[in-house]
C-alpha cells in the first residue's frame, strides 16, 4: 500500500511544484509594525505514527512541500468510501455521502474538502473559514493583516463587507460576510429549505470549542486554547492517512499546504514586503 501511495504522489510533484514557485511574496497594504502570525496543522489520520509519516514521507520528501509550523493529530480517521478527484458536493458534504468519519469532523462539521484553513483571531472567534483551494491568497492575506494590526482596538476586518459583495467570493467566509447576510434578510422570511444555516461554517464568528489535540512526537493531548494562546492563528486542518483511498486528492492538500506555508513565511517569518499606507487605529501589540 505505501508503495501505490508513493508512486501516485511522484505523479504530481511536478505539478505542486511549479504552485510552489509560483508563490510571490505577499504584498502587505500597511507600513506598520505587525506581530506573528501564530501558525499550526492537525493532521486527520488513523494515529499519530501515520500522520508523521504520512507528512514526513509523502508530503515533506515526495512532494517537497516544507511543513515548518508545529502540527498535531486527531488520530481517529477511519474511511467511509474512497475519496473521489471529482466529486458532487453541496456545500462541502459530498452527495454520496461522508468519506470519512473523525472526532474533529464531527466536532468542527467539516465537510469531505481534504483541507480546511481556519483565522482565528485574539479571542479565540472564528473570523474567516476556507475549505478550497480556489481561493484568493491576497483577501486571505488581507484579513490576516487587518487582524494583526488590530484595526479600532476590535479586530476589525473589511474583507466580506463590500457593498453587494459575495458572502463566498473567492471561496473565502468571513465572520463579516455572515453578519452582512444576516442584517439584509432580518425581518424577512427566507425559504431555502435549511441552506443558509449549512452554507456558513458552524463556528464562524464564534468562539472555537476548547478541543483536545494530540501531540505528534509524545503521548498526550493539549487543549486548543493552549495552542491559540491569546494570538491571530491560522489552523489548517488536513488529512494525512496512510490510505489508498486518499490518493485522488493529495494534490487538493498540498496544494493548500503550499498556500498556507506561503502564509506562514509572509506573516510569521515576516517575509511580506511592507507597504506604503501608516494605519493610525491599529493597536497591534494590544491584548
């Protein structure tokens, strides 16, 4: 089995290869001083041993993608029915049903996308949620900024709120967006059979739940708030079995783990060229 998984990831290092170099470094708007980004995975996989060499074999050697972030596990993965490349979906739950089943799945309600990023801000709120990887990099970073410089002293985002803007453009949520929909259709009664409540990320805008997450290299579990720690975080949360079955979408992961590693550099690393416009509301260093 680790030999089909292999040759089948070999096929497409050309092609997240070339997504790698493609990266630009991100263009910030401010000229201020930011903090960190705080960055980390968790990896969805039958136990920790699989997630590491799931990451350290296939995604790190085979497709060359660096994973520098410190990643977790929630090592209860257990396949329902082969991913498929191309699959019907609404709104992220494929039509054939769950191809897989985990604690984190079930506690967060993610869908069956192989990789879901999530921007946490200072409080521990959900501010925008993304499970593609058809998205625009400079609205995802332009959150990240605009969160990071702490915009009024409230974590003020604009990213979702532009006038007749599309809640999902570019494949991005955002607490804002969410909100906008909510005051347009106050007051008036809405058929959609259930769709706008499944559409919207089941925390987005609210505080995540304190999970438990396990420890990649020793035994034990750490809650989530620990990991967050008061900080803007970006959680991307992948899957990583040792499975046959995942194959059709390892290149939808990777593909996603080179955009946040991109992330992880202008942001964390501090790699992103500053730009030309001093913010005078941002309160960057405050608590």
């Amino acid at each position: 089995m680790i030999k089909k998984i292999t040759g089948i990831i070999a096929l497409l290092v050309i092609f997240v290869s070339g997504i790698s170099q493609a990266r630009q470094v991100y263009q910030r708007f401010s000229s201020n001083e930011i903090g960190k980004l705080n960055v980390f995975g968790i990896a969805i996989s039958q136990s920790t041993e699989s997630a590491a060499l799931a990451i350290d074999t296939g995604i790190k050697k085979m497709m060359r993608i660096p994973v520098d972030f410190p990643v977790y596990a929630d090592p209860t993965y257990k396949e329902l029915r082969s991913h498929n490349a191309v699959d019907i979906s609404l709104f992220s739950k494929s039509a054939g049903g769950a191809t897989y089943s985990s604690d984190l799945r079930t506690a967060l309600n993610l869908g069956d996308n192989p990789a879901s990023v999530l921007i946490i801000d200072r409080h521990n709120k959900v501010r925008a949620f993304c499970d593609s990887a058809n998205f625009n990099w400079d609205r995802l970073g332009k959150i990240i900024e605009e969160l990071l410089l702490n915009i009024d002293n409230k974590e003020a985002i604009t990213v979702g709120g532009e006038k007749d803007a599309d809640a999902f453009e570019n494949m991005i949520q955002t607490d804002l967006a969410k909100q906008k929909e909510e005051e347009k259709n106050k007051g008036i009664t809405v058929i959609d059979f259930g769709a706008s409540k499944m559409k919207w990320f089941k925390y987005l805008g609210q505080e995540m739940p304190n999970l438990k997450i396990q420890k990649m290299d020793v035994q034990g579990e750490v809650p989530l708030y620990d990991l967050t720690n008061g900080k803007v975080s970006l959680v991307v949360i992948f899957l990583a079995p040792m499975s046959t079955g995942i194959t059709n979408v390892i290149s939808g992961i990777g593909t996603n783990l080179i955009i946040v590693d991109g992330l992880y550099r202008d942001f964390t690393l501090g790699e992103a060229k500053k730009g030309k416009k001093a913010v005078p509301n941002a309160f960057p260093d405050a608590k």
